[in-house]
C-alpha cells in the first residue's frame, strides 16, 4: 500500500512512526514532513494549501491511502477534493471538520445529542452593547470562547466583570483573532481534571484509543501562557474502564450519530477534551483530528495494524479488532526553544539523539537538518517519549527525563513536572 501523510510536526512523526510499522506499507510518503518522518519514507516538498497538485502526486504516486494530519487543510476542504477524485482518505470532509472549525456548531450537534458539555449563549459582533450588559449581570469565573480557529490561543477564562468586558472588547473590537472573534460563545465554567479521548471511526462505528493528557500551559504545575501542548501521558488513570464506557456512550456514540444524522458523517479521529466534573464527564472542546502532543504517547501503546484501522475506517468498514492496548505507559514531553510561546531563537544544534535507549521514541517537530546536524527551527522542537510495557507512570515519567538529560541543544526549555497530576491520582 502506497500512504501519503499530509503534516509536520510531532503528531505526524508519531503517526509515520506507527504507519511505518505495518506489514501492508509499500511506500510512506510525508508532505512536507520533518527531519524525523524522512527517516521512515520520502519527504515530499509540495504545497499542501493547493488541493490540486496534492491529488495529481497521489495519482502520480498511486496512493492507496491519504492521512491528514492537522486541522486547516481539513477545515479547507482537501478530504473532499481527494475523495471526489476516488482517493481514500482518513480525515473528514470541511462539513464534518466544523465540529473542530466552528465551536457554535459542535454546540449544536452536542445539543441535538444531548451530549454533557458548558451552559453557554452565543453572541456576535454586532451584538455588543448586549453582550456587555449580560457579562455585568454574570457570575465568575465564566469562559469566553472565540467561535473560530484560533491557534489555540481563543479561549480565556475570565475572573471577574472587568476582565470579561476586556476580553469581549479584544474580540469584537480590536478583532485580535480576526473573523474567528467576530462570534463568541459564553460558557459556564467547569472545574474538575481534563483528558483527550480519540475515536477513530468510519462514520457509522468506532474504537476508541487509550485516553491521555495534554499539559498546555507553558509553566509547571499549568502556570503562564498557553501553548500548543507541552507535553502528555498516557494512558489517563481518570479514564477507568467504566468511565471510558461512559464517554463512549453519552458522549462519542450520539455525537458521531448526530454528525451523520445531519449529513456530516466524520470519517477519521474525533478528538474528545473532556472535563471530569462531580457531574460526570463533560465536553470541552472536539477536534477533528488527533491531538498533539497527545497522539506522541498515545500510539506507542497501540498492539496491531494501525495501518489497517486507518484503512479500514477510510474504506468506510472500520476493523475494530485489529488494535488494542498494549497495557504499557506512556511520557511524552516536549522540549521547547526558550521563549516559546513567544519569541524564541532558533537554529541551533540537537546534540545526544543517538544512543538513547530503545524503550525512547524521540520525535521531530520544530526541526531542520543541515549539513547532517539536526538544528532547531521552532518553538516545539522535539517529543521525548518514553514507552514502558507496564502501567506505570512513574517509571514512564522517570525514563523520559533521563532521556531528555542526554539531550541539548542552545535555550532549552521543558517542563519537569510531566505526567505529576496522574502519579498525585494513582498514589
Ligand atoms: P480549548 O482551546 O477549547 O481546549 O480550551 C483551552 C482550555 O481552557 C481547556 O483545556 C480548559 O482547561 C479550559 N476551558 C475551556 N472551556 C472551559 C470551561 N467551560 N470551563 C473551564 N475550563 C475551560
Ligand atoms: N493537544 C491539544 C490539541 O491537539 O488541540
């Protein structure tokens, strides 16, 4: 079978990793990729914003299958081009992506679905002067929520009135996240421990993968701004086999249900954030893709084909025998450029990436390779990922940091306290 894997970052490193694996693969090709997915097929310089060239290499290169790894060509429509032109690809099309795309629309779905999630109201720009006068009369904390993409960055948790009118003056005035602002959702707030649960499925059935944990705020113990993930564990031990059950149950089965209900049906993995409150599991957000840096230590502890599974959930017959859990944990944690998420400097050398032992994964993100040296050249650099074949956090976490002590480069940065909160739950 002949992949071509659309991305570049860790979560495509780590899915080339697993792909790479599988008895079916002829050849992986990875657009663009990154230095880490090059040693495991061809990196492929092409424009993927151009839905076009992508399928004419396809069809060049007799792809069998097309992964899309990140949410933009998603939400742009390259699942649809590709399947009108008969390529299989596991990812959905733009309707379905909007459950991602348009927090307004996952609302409406979750309703139709009757899906646990926040109270919330919607309010859109021109709407101001209204949306003011509900946030006086409001309690705190609430959740202010741009409706579109925005980088991660459009959600603020606002602790009192004034924060909240600065907020809504961000969005619909100083339009600081653009179109994306110009809807916003209030919500309730929620408080309890978060985990991401990814359903993989055909549109009609699912499995879900082990549970896991993202850390998003850049400082120790969830301080300071957030980032676009620095670092996850798996699995999450707030998941217990009958939460799990729960979640697949009122959350994932109706939504997916819903999705296909309203000619949406998503073909991919739908990526669940949850919140535990004393309510039971709610949803704080859907992705329409896997998670990153979640998807770094959750398929290392994948057993089985996972090639197939994304076959066979593309070709619209998901095998949902074909993975399981392999009882291990999982760390992952990210080593950063000083700085990030701000500015940061980069280019500079990735010293003590060979010899690591064989239960580290390290995957490439921010990076670049020149004159055979692997520099930096983004704010995530790399995925440190520890694999041990028991369910023990402890460990996972230990081995990681071991590892990562063996690396450097220039302005490192990297969270020590990975993984703490689920080690704090087991104890
Ligand atoms: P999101 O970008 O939707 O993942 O939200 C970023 C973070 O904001 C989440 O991981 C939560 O920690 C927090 N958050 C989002 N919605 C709520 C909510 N309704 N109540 C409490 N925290 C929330
Ligand atoms: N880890 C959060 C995300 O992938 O959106």
């Amino acid at each position: 079978m002949n992949v071509a894997l659309i991305g570049s970052g860790g979560r495509e490193h780590a899915i080339a990793y697993k792909i790479s694996e599988s008895n079916l693969l002829t050849k992986l090709y990875i657009l663009p990729g990154n230095p880490g997915t090059a040693k495991l097929g061809a990196n492929v310089k092409i424009d993927i914003k151009n839905a076009h060239e992508v399928v004419s290499f396809c069809k060049d290169k007799e792809i069998d299958l097309v992964v899309i790894g990140p949410e933009q060509p998603l939400v742009d429509g390259l699942a649809n081009v590709l399947r009108q032109n008969e390529i299989f690809v596991f990812g959905p099309d733009k309707e379905a992506a909007k459950i991602e795309a348009e927090k307004s629309f996952a609302k409406s779905i979750m309703d139709a679905a009757r899906v646990p999630t926040a109270k919330y109201i919607e309010f859109d720009a021109s709407k101001y002067d209204r949306a003011k006068d509900f946030l006086k009369q409001k309690k705190y904390p609430c959740v202010i929520k741009a409706n579109g993409l925005a980088a991660g960055k459009g959600v603020v948790i606002c602790n009192s009135a004034e924060e909240a009118e600065k907020t809504l003056r961000s969005f619909f005035i100083e339009k600081i996240f653009g179109a994306s602002g110009e809807k916003i959702l209030i919500e309730e707030f929620l408080s309890g421990e978060e985990a991401s649960v990814f359903a993989i499925t055909d549109g009609n059935d699912f499995i879900c993968l082990p549970s896991s944990q993202d850390h998003k705020r850049i400082g120790e113990n969830d301080t300071g701004k957030n980032t676009g993930g620095m670092g996850a564990y798996s699995p999450a031990p707030i998941v217990t086999p009958n939460i799990m059950e729960e979640i697949v149950v009122r959350i994932i089965a109706p939504t997916l249900k819903a999705l296909k209900n309203d000619g949406k049906a998503f073909i991919g993995c739908l990526y669940a954030g949850l919140i535990f409150t004393d309510k039971g599991p709610k949803v704080i957000e859907f992705n329409c893709r896997f998670g990153d840096p979640e998807t770094q230590a959750v398929l290392p502890l994948l057993k089985g084909d996972f090639l197939r599974l994304l076959y066979s959930a593309a070709e619209g017959k998901i095998d949902k025998n074909i993975i399981s859990y392999n009882g291990g944990a999982s760390v992952c944690i990210v080593a950063a450029s000083s700085g990030y998420p701000d500015s940061y400097k980069k280019g500079f050398e990735i010293k003590g990436l060979d010899n690591l032992p064989d239960d580290i994964i390290v995957y490439h993100a921010g990076t670049s390779e020149a004159d055979g040296k692997i520099i930096t050249n983004g704010g995530r650099v790399l995925g440190v990922t520890s694999v041990v074949p028991e369910n023990d956090l402890v460990r996972a976490k230990s081995k990681a940091y071991e590892a990562l002590e063996q690396i450097n480069f220039e302005n490192i940065y990297y969270r020590k306290d990975i993984a703490d909160k689920a080690i704090r739950m087991n104890q």
